[in-house]
C-alpha cells in the first residue's frame, strides 16, 4: 500500500471518528467534546429551524438537551469525498435519532424516532480534520407513547403473544408459565387510554379518561366506558387462556375482536393492540400496599 492510500485511510478515520464524536457528546450531554468536532468559524443548521456560529449552537444545544429525558444518535458509515490536496471533505451520514420527552400533564411520555442525513464539509487544519459546516435535514419521523419494555425470553424461553408477567425482573422467568393479571375491584385506582392516529405531518393522539364507576371488573374482563361528543363506547380487554383480545361495544365496529398485548409492571396494567390504522394504549393503575 503506497504512502497516498495510508494517508487516504488516515483522513477518512479520523472524519468517521469526528462524526462518532459527536454523537457521544450529544447523547451523553457533554459539550466541549461536541465543540471539539468543528473548528471555531463552524457553522450549524439543525432543520429549518436553527442556524448559527459555533457559540450559539453549543448553547442552543446546552439549553434544549437538558429538557430532555435522553436521546441516542445511531450514525450510519460516512461517505467520504476526499481531496487530500486541498485538504477538504464533503461527507454525507444517515442516522436513527431517538429522544425520550418528559411525561405530558396525563402522565405520558412521547418516543421521538426519526430518520436524518447528516451533510457535513470537513477542513484539515494544523493536520486535524474538522467540521467547518454540518446541516441534518429529517426524512422521517415517528411519535409515540413510551411504554414499558415486556419481561425479556429468559430461561430459554421465547415470548408469548399477550402473555402478562408479575414483574419486569429479567431473573425471573416470568414467560414460561403466563398468567392473568389479579383483576379485583378494589385494585383500580384509575385507568387512561390513548388513540394515536396517523396525520399528514406525523402521529397525533387523544386521551380518554373513564371515569368512575365507569370501569367495571368481570372475571378476567375489564371494561372500559367512554363518551366522546355523542358516542357513548365501550372498550373490553378479555383474557383468554394466554392470549389478549380487545373488543369495541358500540361506535363504528361493535363485537370486533382485535388481538391484544398485556405487560404487568409493579403497580400498572399496560394493553396495546392496533385498530385500522390507530394504536391504541390503556393504561390501568393498581392500587399498591
């Protein structure tokens, strides 16, 4: 390998590390490491809705990130254009970014996830390749609630479609043997659903809250009543050997049965199944102590 290749594999590994950088710096919140990424005349568009100097994006960025509850930049191998002799790059990145959002008034919290290319142009400076300019534009972008990871297959066993466990301990193994959750009256302390929707610029959701008496226990059926503007509905979670089915009474498709996932946490019920082109999530609250 001749001397020109060697300097070629220098450049791109560096760049690559470069772009690696500063992932690290924004998921882990620490911002002399992103500044170290650009030189000091860099400047930084995020979308179409920030631009400006190095200063100012360090402090956009001190100011934004800390409001949220973590995110994960997973970058893609960089294509590298490399011109050694004038010492410049233009490299372009595709990444999957997450960020977690604190929970809203009703308790919920939004999973961003979003597809986005990096376009970067790089300057070799005193023999150190940095970012002289760097704009991401989103390709696509999804939201919803974030809910609670199911029990992992441990002891050798493999998930079971709705099946609930008593706890979210990975030593336990809770899949091998599914069982219902208790459902006994006096356990409800409140219960929220939430419809999320597909519009034009992304997913929206609404929020139903039954109110009591309007949840009602029977065998190992919960039943939901909702009314919404002139609808009256009601939603029944019904457990049938390992599997999970819920069922609309009322609205537009009375008597449907839709298949159904169940997860028990220490003091909540998590259901989720799909409905046409909606998901829905019902959240119930257990009594504790």
């Amino acid at each position: 390998m001749n001397e020109q290749a060697l300097e070629v594999l220098r450049a791109e590994r560096e760049i690559t590390r470069v772009i690696l950088r500063y992932a690290r710096g924004i998921d882990g919140l620490d911002f002399e490491l992103v500044r170290s990424c650009f030189h000091p005349d860099a400047e930084i568009e995020y979308g179409d809705f920030f631009r400006g100097s190095l200063d100012e994006t360090i402090a956009f960025l001190q100011d934004s990130l800390p409001r949220l509850e973590g995110t994960l930049h997973t970058f893609s191998p960089p294509w590298i254009e490399l011109d050694l002799e004038r010492g410049t790059a233009t490299c372009e990145t595709r990444s999957i970014n997450s960020a977690r959002y604190p929970p809203d008034a009703a308790g919920v919290s939004l999973q961003n996830v979003t597809g986005t290319r990096y376009y970067d142009r790089f300057e070799r400076r005193e023999g150190a390749w940095r970012l002289v300019w760097r704009r991401n534009e989103r390709e696509w972008f999804q939201n919803r609630p974030d809910i609670p990871e199911p029990p992992p297959p441990t002891g050798g066993s493999r998930p079971v479609e709705g099946a609930v466990s008593d706890s979210f301990d990975p030593g336990e193994q809770a899949l091998e043997v599914p069982r219902p959750p208790v459902l006994e009256a006096d356990a409800i302390a409140d219960a929220v659903a939430y419809w999320l929707y597909p519009e034009e610029d992304g997913w929206e959701y609404w929020t139903l809250v039954p109110e009591s008496p309007r949840v009602a226990l029977s065998g190992n059926a919960l039943r939901l009543a909702f009314e919404l503007e002139d609808e009256s509905f009601e939603l029944a979670l019904v457990r049938r050997g390992a599997a999970w089915f819920a069922r609309y009474d009322g609205g537009d498709d009375p008597g449907q049965e839709l298949p159904a996932r169940a997860y028990r946490g220490e003091d909540e019920l998590l259901f989720h199944f799909d409905h046409l082109d909606e998901s829905v999530f019902v959240r119930v609250e257990l009594e504790t102590g």
